[in-house]
C-alpha cells in the first residue's frame, strides 16, 4: 500500500514538473498582433526654401520639388536622409539636408 502511495505521488510530482515548461513554452509562440496591424511612424515636416531660385530634395526615393520662398509639407518615415538634388550656391548637389528623426515632427526646416 505504502508503495503504491508513493509511486501515486512520484508520478503527480513528474508530471506536474514537465507539464509546466511545456504550458509556458506553447504560449510564446504567439506572435504580437500589433506587429502585423501596427502603422509605421511617419514624421510631418516643412521644408521652406529661402533661396531665390527653385530646387529639388531627395528623401529617400522621392523627389521634393521646392519653389522659391514656398513651404512643402511632407510625411517621412524616421531614418529617412534628405539631400539637396539640385546644385545651389550654398548646398551642392548629393550634401546632405537632415536625417529624419522623431524630434522633427511639426518642425519647419529653412533652407538657405
């Protein structure tokens, strides 16, 4: 009797033992729902050219044409490098214009 006990609670102990891992491991399988429903952040800006002459960005793959003395707003994703397109007296064509960063969104950026 006392044998069958103990087997009885060996067996409980062992089963609960491996059970547990086995629970947890099963759950974080999951994947996020918000990583496949999420929006990418996209920063929004103005670019003003102070120049008197017109001229283009490059952000990204996309061309931003700026006419003189006019703001163009844009929604850019973070990362994002802005270069002047267009040769200028004081940018050359190919410089760079700003990195894109979260702490831009709103902001106005003069080009001179």
């Amino acid at each position: 009797m006392k044998y069958r006990n103990l087997l009885a609670a060996t067996t409980v102990v062992a089963i609960s033992l491996l059970a547990s891992p086995a629970v947890y491991a099963a759950t974080s399988v999951h994947s996020p729902v918000h990583a496949f429903f999420g929006k990418t952040k996209t920063v929004k800006l103005t670019f003003l050219n102070d120049t008197s002459s017109p001229m283009e960005l490059k952000a990204g793959d996309d061309i931003i044409k700026l006419e003189a003395g006019k703001p163009v707003t844009v929604n850019l994703t973070p990362g994002t490098r802005v270069v002047s397109n267009t040769a200028t007296s004081t940018h050359e064509a190919g410089s760079l214009i700003a990195e894109i960063n979260t702490q831009l969104n709103g902001a106005t950026i003069h080009i001179k």
